[in-house]
C-alpha cells in the first residue's frame, strides 16, 4: 500500500495507530487525523461521484467549504449519518465510512454515462423537460426523479444519541480562534470581560499554527512559534472560556448566536455510549468579535474537478500538519502569493513541484524565494486543461494573452499526480451578514467586505479582507482597543515580518480555445454546475443573482457555495458587463454547517418532546384502562373499552348508561378563572353577550364570548359565588387564550374596572356526574345537603362538605340530563373520583370520556366551540340569537354583529343532519352538496359533528350549511368517494327537547 | 430574538413575551354610533411599517403586564418600552 504520509509532525501522535474502513476496506492512520487526510495518506483520492454527471470526485479542501469529500458514517439504522465532510471528520478507531451518490461504487459508477450525455442536460433541465405530459409528473418522473437524486441516506429509527442544550452570557464572544481572534480574546479577557473563545477545529491557531515558512515571523519567531506562545498564555486567562469542536451555526438578532460543540464524534464507539454527543450552546453576547478567516478559491478552467485537484493552501496544511503529501509530482496553479508558501513547503519536504502564475510577473520576497530554490515557474500562464479519469495524471498549459481574454502559442503539456488551485481568497462574511450587516466591494482583489455600522459587532484579520500577518495584527489590535473602549498596549512592540504581497490577476472565467459549450469548467463542484450553466441562465434572461442561484442551483449543495458564490458572481458580472460590487449576493443563511435534527431538538424528545397536564384523577383512568385523547396539553380519557371493545362499542355503551342511569366524567381540565372586584358583574356585562346584573348569588348562567369582529370565540357556565365574586368556565383548550383575553382588555382598554382574574383551573378538580340516578349518588355522597329542585335547582350552586373537605357543587348540565359538577382542591381530585364509583355502583355508575361526552351533547344539539364552530360563526349562524342580549349597550363584538356581512342571509349557519338511511353514519368534514351534477360542484357547507346515538337508535349530525337556518326539511347530499348519501335538514335538537330530562 | 425590557421585570428574552400589534388604537366608546366604514376601521385597519413602529407586548410568560414598544422594524432593535396608557415618546413621531 502506497504510503504518502512523509515526515512526522507535532499534531499527528504515531505511537497511536488507528484502523477504519472506508467503503468496505480497512485502513490505518493516526491520532490526529482527519478521515480526509488519513485517505490521502493511503494515496486515495477519489472519494465520490459528482451530483449530476456522477463524474469521479476527490477531496478538494481541508475544511468546512469541503465539497466533495462528504461520506456516510456508519450503516446501522438508528446510527448512520449522511454528507458528513471527511475533512472535518476526526478519525477514531472503528470508523465506518462509504462515499455516497454511486452504484455499484465509486470507482466503477453506473451514473457515470450521465457525464456522456451531458449536453442533453443542461442548466433548467428539469424544468424545461418534466413539464408534460402533465399525468407524467406524479407516476413516471417524480419517482424516477427521486430515485437519483440524493446524497446519502438517512437513518431510518430513532437517533439513540444524547444531545444537549446549553443557555450562556457572556460580555464577548470570539468566533474563530486563528491569529486574530486569540489577540482579541486575550485583550477581552485581560481587560476583565467575561469572553467565550469558540473554534471550530480540535485546537486553536487556524493556519496560522503550522506555518513555518523563515520568511513569515514574528518576534524573530516563527510565527507559529509566536502563536503557540499566545496560545498558552490565553489558557491561563481565568475569564476566557474556550471551546473548540464548535462552529457557530447562526447569528440572530440582538447577538443570540447558536453554536454546536461537538462533544463524541471524534472518540471511538464504545467512549461514545452513554455521552452527550453534541450540544448546542445558545449564546447571549454583549459584543462579538468575527475572526472566522477566509477561505481559498478554486480557480475555473477546462476539466476543473478531477480527483487529485486540492486547493493549495490544503495541499499546504496536509504537508505540514498531518505530515503528509497529496502527490509527489505536484503542479501549483495560481494568480497570487499564496500558493508560493506551499511551494516552498513542498520543496523543502523534497516534493517537486512547478508554479504556473496567472500574473505577468511578480516580485515579492516570497517569489524570490522560491526562485532561489529553483522553482520552475511559469509566469503569464493558464491551465486550460486536465487528463486522467479516476485521478488527474496530465495538463496543458497556454500563454495569456496582454489583455489576459485569451490564450497565445502553443499548448504545453506537463505531466502531474496532483494540481493545487489559488485564486486568492474569500474572506468569510457569513456571521458578519446574518447578523444582518452590509457589505462592500473592493476591487482590487474583487473580494467582498464587512461594511462597519454596528455597536455590537466587528470582523478583524482575514474574514475582513487583511491577508498579510502584519496587516492581520496591527489593524485587529486598533479595531479591538476602539471596540471594547480599552487601551491594551500588549502588541505595541510586536515585531513583524511578512514578504508575502498582495497583488493578484482576477479572473473568474479562465481563456480557453475550445468553445465554452465543450468544455467543463466547475463553478459548484457539488451540486455540478458549470460556467457554461451560468452563461446559459444569462442567455436565457435571467438577471437577479438569486435567480440564476435558483435556476443553476450554483451554492444550492450542502455546501452552500462557500467555494462557488463569487465565481457564479463574477462570471456573471463580467458576462453582463455590470461591476461585480452592484449584483449584490446571495443570501447567507444560517446554518453555516449543516446541524442534526439531534442538536436542534436536544433533549425535547420522546416523552419530553412537549408538556403534558394530567388531571389527578389520571391514576384512576389508566387503572381503569381508559384510552386518552390530547386536549390542547391536557391527556384526557376519551373511552373506556371494557372486554376488547372497539371505541364505537364503548361510546354506545357509556352513552346508554349516562341516560338510563348515571354516568361520570373527568371535567378536571375545563379552564376555570376565578374573578373578583367590585366591577366583576359589569366585566361579564361586557365580555358575555348575555346580561349578568341581575344573576343572583349561588345561581350559574351559560354564556358566550365573541371575538370584537361577532365571532364566537369561547363558551362556558358561570356561577356568582358572592356579591362581587364568580368563577368563569372556559374551555378545555381556549382556558389560556381567554385569560389573556381579558387580562388584555382589563389593563388596556377598562383599566378604571375593579377585576381581577386568577387562573385556578389546576387548583380544582371536577367529577361531572350525570343522568337519572344522580341525584341518589350525590345524596349519598353529601346526605345532609337539599337536593330537591325547590332548594337546589337547575342551573344553582352549593358548597357542603365530604368528609369534611369544602365542595363546590354546581347543578349544571351539558348532557341534557339531570347533572351535577362536584369541585373539590386538586389534591383531593382523586379521593372524591373514587368515593362518586364507590358511591355510584349500585346504580351502574359508568365513567364515560370526552367521545360520549361529545355524543351527548350533539344529542342535545350543544355546540362545541372549535369544533362545531371556526371563527366564522357568530350567535346567530349558530341559531343561538336568544343569549344575545338587545338590552345592553356594548359588549365585545356587538357592533359587529350588524355589519353588512355578518347580517347577510346566505351565510353558513348550524343545522341537524338526519341520513335517509338511520345506520349510515357521516363523516365529519365531509362536505355537503345539493346537486352533484353541476360542475362545478357548488359546496354548501360541511359536516362538523356525526354520531350514532344509540338513545334515539339512529345517526345524528351537525353541520354548518349556507343559507340553513331556512331549510328545514330540504334534501341534500354528502357526496364520498364511491357513493352519495342522502340527507335531511332537521332541528340541531335530536332528544329531550323540552328538556324535561333536566329535572328527571 | 429580541432582548426586551420590561418595564416591570427588566430585560428578558422574546421567548418570555408575545406581541400584541399595533398600539394606541381605543376601542370606541361608543361603538354603536359608528358606521360600518367607522367600525372596520377599528376593527380591521393595521399599519406595516418599515421603519418606526408603535406595538403592543403581553409578558405572558413573566409578570403577565402589557406594556408599549417602540421598534424599528427594518433592524429590529427597540428604540423605547413605556407602560400602557403612557404618551408616546415624542422624539420618535
């Protein structure tokens, strides 16, 4: 096995030997590795097929710009993770990992033939070909589509990982621990702010800390040196935190940023178990300082995209960091300085290598350098193009021409293992723009630049467009003193040396004699559009960046063009004529990387995936074997199922009971507010549509709330326990909203009232009990207390005591039968659940749930806000004018109840649906018709509520209908998917109309 | 996620708040004088504006108060928190 890995670094510990399979194959590298630099170690460097032409694919970068190198870890079902970057994936021992995007596999891949047929799919061509048939899309190419689409596969069960979230506050907040950003988080920590230091990478010192080029230095140090140094000092600052593995995912407003740390990714499988994998860090920072670097750019040419074509500086970092070389004939393709760093690496190392420089000449101390060293360097030259299939092997080189738009003489052909691209470098502005800031262009160097207009934010070194140390330095320390308002004088004596210049020849499309519409000049090496893709856009009259984006999908791959934005940009600029810095870009959004589900979610999953409320009578209902139904947060009983009864069997059977006999409900979780003050009686006057002045002490009435625009928005029972005291009822799920509601209109709109409101629904729970035989079961349960109806009637309220504990006993009913509510202090919910079965048993007391206690009602024709009405509905579309008081002046949504709209005649309003066919049950939401002929179809309304009453022995329905309110006795159709079913409009009263079940 | 200070409780994150629109719009007195038009207007009518805008917000999950912000919604930064049935800073008309 070929071994690239050529001299020993500090980084990388040889004594520990690491195994892990790549595709199926095992391998071995070291501590310290990366999977991408342990694979090129092993001399592989094709590790993927592209997105569309499936053309062979290697690692290009050492990064998080990374587009190709991205593999699937792992293949169990719960622990496989896709698009996972191999140059940022630390190796462990056990490692598993596949390339992704090719069958049977990466070195012979059936898409491959796609690269062939090429011309056949340009830019759009999804767009301009799936168009039609239109009956093809669903059947033919959707699926076909998604067949090869894809990179990678998901896990198909839970993720069994650990994750974490974490809430910090910091007065500074550092993103990027290279250069700059360790002499900002020193200055910050040394001057007493509490500062949080973040990298992503396993330690500090960004490019900076391998750089051992004798011409680059800083105090007579190497500048490595220099920063280790820095480094150590850093770590004893008791103020400054430091966390690396962590990438800053977002910046939000009001600098709250989302960081993921990651915690186990790099440990091997059985250090991982049992740990938090990753956390991510909502960070709240009074200042930040942005040092997130920059990243190199490719350059364009002719067959840009081979394996074995790095950029540079990569190639430079494999060197000197991890001890090893991406070739060993290694060609460097640049238009600026930079690439001579690594030329000089590389020689020194004894690899040879050869410059080709886009620029006519240069002379900085760094080309002089190279020069002495016997550099072969080919200055005013362009590659215009590359050879080898499965990795790079051969180029041809050509002379520019003065104006540099095209290419002179004769081709040279220069044999190679390995190409390293320059094309100078993009500062990362990323954080800079999400936290919503502009930017600048600046030409020279065709690079766009933080514009400073914030109190809160600031960019320093190379994501702010200073490249050279010297510049990196001086300008970090000035911008720092003047940011943090402080006077360190730490650097004042920093002694600098940089030979490294910064002129550059910019261009983004490079010259070549074969027509662009033959050649392959990547832009987005993973989602594989190309130069000519860009063109075509353009041709087609595409102008706004954001739609050539879209149309090209340039910047769309996981990567998010962190490699091709500004080329895609500045091809198009130049096509179009326009100056670069007016296009604008594209938006950056967050996340920078990618992040899991996993850390997002944190620890909100399954049975802390949301809040759930328990009654406290729960315990009873589970033991009882109840099914529950979840309303709003509340888990509440929804049948009892006896002998492996279905839920309709139990309905019928709990809603027999109820009737013939006695039944009890759970009510525990209807909102309950507690209002007191002497304006309470005016506060219902207002909120209610019915009047209350006049409701005596201990006596309950049903009201209903509107919305201000006549809409019904609440209902409930509401008794007066004292002059200047009630407790309102609401609703299950609107017991939050109305208490905001009047919260909202007490302190805004009624200050001047004497009100106030306490929310106790958790403080009372409520057993409901029903039917003939309630009254027996209360007079056992409470023996001393009246229960005649001359005492105690319909719609009142008593206070007595069991077992010597205060009730609240309301006679009220929403069953249309005899009824009683028994509140009790929550903590003896459960006690008085027991003694109501206990008390209940000689008379077949029968807990029934929320499905009977819907069934009953729509017996009785009581509507349920939120589900018989939408927020459409007001009093009168639901026949209920007569609690609608004409007396009184105002209340809220009064003055809306005679707008234009809500009087007109032909709005949907509540009726009963009775089926031709009593056993024929409807289904809620079906929509209702009166002619199935017409096309189209004219929708009436739709059904809200349908049961089969087993007490009346035939299907009952509810059901909102234009114009209904006239047309009792009129037939009408629920059309279904393989039958129509016939229909009757009838009172919404099915049972008991003159309620003497009441008073049964 | 805005910072916002509560003029009751101090600075809390958004999370903790939940916004209530436009602020300084009375109900009527007498809502039965109005016309439709009239009525819609209350009813209905909101401003969106980029720039300087005048909002409601609840401390729901806090001190429960309503109190006024103004906010710059082209930034989003709060320019100004002042308790209900307090006059507008004048500086921001």
């Amino acid at each position: 096995m070929p071994n690239y890995r050529i001299h020993k670094t500090e980084y990388i510990d040889e004594t520990k030997r690491v195994s892990f399979k790549y595709d199926g194959k095992t391998y071995f590298g070291y501590e310290g590795d990366t999977l991408a630099s342990a694979l090129l170690a092993n001399g592989i460097h094709l590790v993927g097929r592209s997105f569309k032409y499936h053309r062979p694919r290697g690692i290009v970068s050492c990064g998080a710009e990374e587009p190709n190198a991205i593999c699937q870890i792992g293949s169990k079902k719960d622990l496989t993770e896709p698009n996972v970057r191999a140059t940022e994936l630390e190796l462990y021992e056990g490692l598993e990992a596949s390339s992704q995007n090719c069958w049977p596999n990466v070195k012979f891949d059936i898409g491959g033939i796609n690269n062939f047929i090429s011309p056949l799919i340009p830019a759009g061509f999804y767009y301009k070909t799936f168009m039609w048939p239109k009956s093809f899309w669903k059947k033919v190419y959707e699926p076909l589509i998604r067949l090869s689409a894809g990179l990678g596969k998901s896990p198909t069960e839970p993720d069994p990982d650990i994750y974490d979230h974490k809430y910090v506050h910091y007065d500074v907040l550092v993103i990027g621990g290279g250069v700059s950003g360790i002499i900002a988080a020193k200055m910050a920590a040394k001057n007493n702010l509490k500062t949080l230091l973040v990298d992503d990478k396993k330690i500090l010192g960004g490019s900076t800390i391998y750089q051992n080029n004798e011409s680059i230095k800083i105090d007579d140090k190497l500048s490595s040196e220099w920063l280790k140094n820095e480094i150590q000092e850093i770590k004893k600052l008791s103020n400054l935190t430091i966390k690396t593995r962590t990438s800053i995912a977002a910046y939000h407003g009001y600098n709250f940023l989302l960081a993921k740390e990651n915690l186990t990714d790099h440990l091997p499988e059985e250090k991982k178990k049992n740990k938090i994998r990753q956390r991510l860090w909502k960070i709240r920072a009074k200042k930040v300082v942005i040092a997130t670097g920059s990243i190199e750019r490719p350059l364009v040419f002719n067959n840009n995209d081979r394996p074995g074509i790095l950029l540079s500086n990569s190639i430079n970092k494999y060197l000197d960091y991890y001890g090893v070389t991406c070739g060993e004939n290694i060609i460097l393709f640049t238009n600026n300085d930079s690439a001579y760093e690594t030329s000089i690496s590389l020689h020194k190392k004894g690899i040879k290598n050869i410059i080709v420089d886009l620029r006519k000449s240069a002379s900085s101390e760094l080309i002089k350098q190279a020069e002495s060293l016997g550099i072969k360097i080919y200055f005013n030259h362009v590659v215009t193009n590359t050879f080898g299939y499965r990795k790079i092997n051969s180029l041809e080189i050509m002379k520019l021409s003065e104006d540099g738009n095209t290419t002179v003489g004769n081709k040279i052909r220069l044999s190679c293992d390995c190409l390293g691209m320059s094309g100078g470098w993009t500062p990362m502005v990323h954080m800079h723009t999400q936290s919503g800031g502009k930017l600048d262009f600046r030409d020279e160097d065709q690079v766009f630049l933080p514009k400073e207009n914030s109190e809160d934010q600031i960019s320093v070194g190379s994501c702010n467009g200073d490249f050279d140390l010297e510049n990196i330095i001086d300008k970090t320390v000035n911008k720092i003193n003047k940011f943090l308002d402080i006077d360190n004088q730490d650097y004042q004596d920093t002694n600098i040396i940089c030979s490294k210049e910064n002129d550059k020849r910019n261009i983004w499309l490079l010259p070549n004699k074969i027509p662009l519409g033959k050649t392959k000049c990547f832009i987005d090496f993973q989602n594989d559009s190309t130069a000519k893709d860009i063109k075509l856009a353009l041709k087609e009259g595409f102008r706004s960046i954001e739609h050539v984006k879209r149309y090209t999908t340039t910047g769309m791959a996981t990567d998010q063009g962190k490699l091709s934005n500004m080329h895609a940009l500045g091809i198009i600029a130049d096509t179009a004529g326009v100056k670069m810095g007016t296009l604008g870009t594209t938006t950056f959004r967050p996340p920078f990387t990618p992040l899991t589900f996993g850390t997002l979610v944190g620890r909100n999953v399954g049975k802390f995936f949301e809040v759930v409320r328990k009654t406290s009578m729960h315990e009873w209902h589970v033991e009882n074997n109840a099914e529950f139904e979840n309303v709003g947060q509340w888990k509440r009983p929804w049948y009892y199922p006896k002998n492996g009864e279905n839920m309709y069997a139990a309905v019928q059977r709990e809603s027999k009971a109820a009737r013939d006999s006695a039944g009890i409900l759970d009510a525990s979780t209807l909102g309950k507010i507690d209002i007191q003050g002497t304006d309470a009686s005016e506060f219902l006057n207002r909120v209610y549509t019915n009047a209350w002045s006049k409701l005596a002490i201990g006596k309950c009435r049903y009201g209903l709330m509107l919305n201000e625009d006549g809409m019904v928005y609440d209902d409930g029972v509401t008794t007066r326990i004292s002059e200047n005291h009630y407790l309102m009822t609401t609703t299950t799920g609107g017991a939050a909203n109305v208490l905001n509601k009047l919260e909202d209109y007490l302190q805004t709109e009624w200050p001047e009232l004497d009100v106030y409101l306490t929310s106790v629904t958790d403080h009372y729970s409520t057993a409901s009990i029903c039917g003939p035989n309630s009254k027996k079961i209360l007079n056992k349960l409470f023996p001393n207390l009246d229960l005649s109806d001359e005492n105690f009637p319909h719609m009142s309220f008593k206070e007595d005591k069991l077992e010597n504990i205060n009730c609240r006993i309301m006679r009220i009913s929403f069953t249309g039968e005899l009824s009683y509510e028994i509140n009790i202090e929550s903590k003896y919910g459960h006690s008085l659940w027991k003694m109501c079965i206990e008390a209940g048993k000689e008379f077949n007391l029968t807990p029934y749930g929320t499905e009977t206690m819907h069934l009953l009602r729509a017996e009785k024709g009581f509507i349920i806000v939120g589900q018989d009405t939408d927020g459409t509905m007001t009093p009168s579309d639901l026949q209920m004018d007569w609690i609608v008081s004409k007396k009184k002046y105002d209340f809220i949504g009064k003055r809306s109840l005679y707008r234009s709209d809500t009087i007109r005649e032909d709005r949907k309003q509540l009726v009963g649906l009775l089926t031709d066919d009593p056993k024929e049950i409807l289904e809620e939401g079906a929509q209702i018709v009166s002619d199935v002929k017409s096309k189209p179809i004219d929708m009436l309304g739709h059904v809200t509520s349908s049961y089969f009453s087993p007490n009346l022995n035939k299907s009952i329905a509810l059901a909102v209908v234009r114009s209904g309110k006239t047309m009792k006795g009129q037939k009408l159709i629920i059309p279904m998917e393989n039958k129509n079913i016939n229909v009757t409009v009838s009172d919404t009263i099915f049972l008991d109309k003159e309620n003497k079940r009441l008073n049964a | 996620m805005f910072l916002i200070n509560c003029p009751f409780c101090g600075e809390r994150d958004q999370s903790e708040f939940s916004s209530g629109g436009e602020a300084h719009i009375v109900r009527p007195k007498q809502p039965t004088e109005l016309s439709d038009d009239e009525w819609a207007e209350y009813l209905f009518m909101r401003k969106n504006i980029k720039g300087i805008q005048f909002e409601r917000w609840n401390h729901v999950h806090g001190c429960r108060k309503w109190f006024n912000v103004v906010r710059d919604t082209s930034n989003d930064k709060i320019l100004s928190v002042y308790k209900m049935g307090e006059k507008p800073p004048v500086n921001y008309k």
